[in-house]
C-alpha cells in the first residue's frame, strides 16, 4: 500500500505500510526482554525457583555460572576492596556478552529504568511538549569518570548508593520505599526538563556500557538509504538521535551506511518505524564490504 501524504504522526506511515506489529516488533520485544529478565530474578523470593539468584549487579545462574556488573567491578576495585576471583570471571563473561552484541544493548534491552524513561518520552511527544533543557552529552563520561575517582579518595563505591539501575531492579523484588521518588524525579526530568536526559546525558552506566561496545561486530546499518523519503520518524524515536546521520546521509561523502557510533543502543526503533525499511541489523564489517 502507497502512503499518498506524509504522515504527520510518528510512525503512522509505518502501520499503514507494514501494520502495527511490525512497526512494534523490536519494541515489544525489548519489554519482553527486560520483563523476562525481571521475571526470572522474581521466581526466587516468589516461587521458590532459583534459576538465577542475586540481581543486576551480581548473580548466580543455574547456581553455577557467575555473573557480576564490570562498571560495579571497577568501582569496587578503585575503592581498594581486591574483588574475589569469582566475581572477577563473572565481570568477564558480562563484559564479553556485551561486547559482542553492542554494549548499549543493556540500556534497551535488560535496563528497567528505560522503560521509564521511553515512558517519559512517549508522554513528551504526545503532549507535543518541544522545549528542552540542552545537556552536552560528554556529561555522562565525566560522571563516569567521577565514579571511579571519588572511590579512589574516599573508599566507598559512591555511585551505587545513588544507582537507580540498582535501585529499581532490588526495589521490584525486595521493595522499593523511598527509592520511587528517585524514579519518579528521573521520569518528570525527561518529560519536562530534557528530552532524553538521564539515559542520552547523564547515566554513567549507559557511558560505560557505550565504551564496551565501540568496536562490538553487531550493529544497525541504513543498507537500504536511497529510499529514504526524509520522513524524520527515525529522528523522532531514537534515544540517539545523532548517530543516524552520518550512516543515513553519508553516502555522497563516501560514509558507510552501518550506525558504527558506540552511543547506539541497538534498540531497533528506527528499524520498527521506518515505512521504507531502510534499516536492518547488521555487522559493522558490512561498511567495507558495501563501500
């Protein structure tokens, strides 16, 4: 089916071309990732299931394979705490995992807190709410860079007694109390005060995660960008925004069409709600080959 005019709703030319699933497949299933994940550290203190004990920032699968968060690893390192072995192969499996598959990856498809975020953004947008507090985006590295020097002078993992990653995922399971107002201070602050804020300028986990993933294979490439019909819909939903460019635009300059910027989250929206399918996963060796 032919869309006779632009749409001017977001990913209305999408549904009308592909249907809604589609344009919703990679949406849904990130929730079904994050809830899964969620749902699996639940079935311990629920039903007495223990296939994976701890949480986010340690746990044990299957009570045999280590699991332990990098960022908490070298936080705790840098506070002057020795991590056990155990903890220390854990670190390596995750920090191997999300190598592989993009490191932002755990932003989009296991982080809890981005659903509230994509929350606050969803509102924003059908409030048509435009203003936005402007952040430099090099904020996030400097917050990660303090989290790995303030442990240094005063011995504590500082960050995570402000965590809302940590706070969230252990407040689902064990009880949040007074960590909602965190939660719901993030929310209002991308909804009213920066679009895309906390997880696009703030959150030093999504820095950390976006370094281990600069050189990972997977990635999303705009393969098909002569049909690009400049809809703006990709722009729109991306939590990104500035790494669809260069791949988008960039063939008359010579730059390949694979979005190998590492502040991507792999997410799959810009696949989703594009009307001409112009994007599609891909490997960041495809830039040669198609150059």
């Amino acid at each position: 089916m032919s869309v006779s005019a632009k749409s001017t709703v977001i990913g209305q030319d999408a549904i009308i071309e592909k249907g809604w699933l589609k344009t919703h497949q990679w949406l849904l299933l990130r929730r079904v990732s994050q809830l899964s994940i969620l749902g699996l550290f639940l079935l311990g203190p629920l039903a007495s299931i223990w296939w994976i004990k701890g949480n986010l920032s340690a746990s044990l699968l299957f009570g045999t394979i280590p699991m332990a968060d990098p960022f908490l690893l070298l936080q705790t390192f840098f506070s002057g705490h020795q991590p056990d072995l155990t903890a220390i192969l854990g670190a390596l499996i995750i920090f191997t995992f999300y190598f592989l598959v993009g490191g932002r990856v755990f932003c989009s498809w296991v982080c809890p807190v981005n659903i509230v975020t994509d929350s606050a953004g969803w509102l924003r947008r059908r409030l048509g709410l435009r203003k936005s507090t402007q952040l430099a985006r090099s904020l996030r590295y400097w917050i990660l860079a303090m989290c790995f020097i303030t442990p240094l002078f005063t011995g504590y993992v500082v960050w995570e007694l402000i965590n809302p990653v940590s706070m969230l995922h252990r407040g689902l399971i064990f009880g949040m109390g007074m960590g909602w107002s965190l939660i719901i201070a993030i929310f209002l602050f991308d909804l009213f005060i920066s679009r895309r804020g906390w997880c696009g300028h703030v959150c030093p986990m999504g820095a950390f995660y976006s370094l281990v993933g600069k050189y990972s294979p997977l990635k999303v490439s705009a393969s098909d960008r002569s049909k690009c019909n400049d809809c703006m819909d990709c722009y729109a939903v991306c939590p990104e925004p500035q790494v669809i460019r260069p791949a988008l635009k960039g063939e008359a300059s010579g730059v390949g069409p694979v979005i190998i910027a590492s502040d991507c989250t792999n997410c799959g929206r810009c696949i989703d709600i594009c009307a001409k399918d112009v994007f599609h996963y891909s490997s960041r060796f495809a830039n040669k080959a198609e150059k």
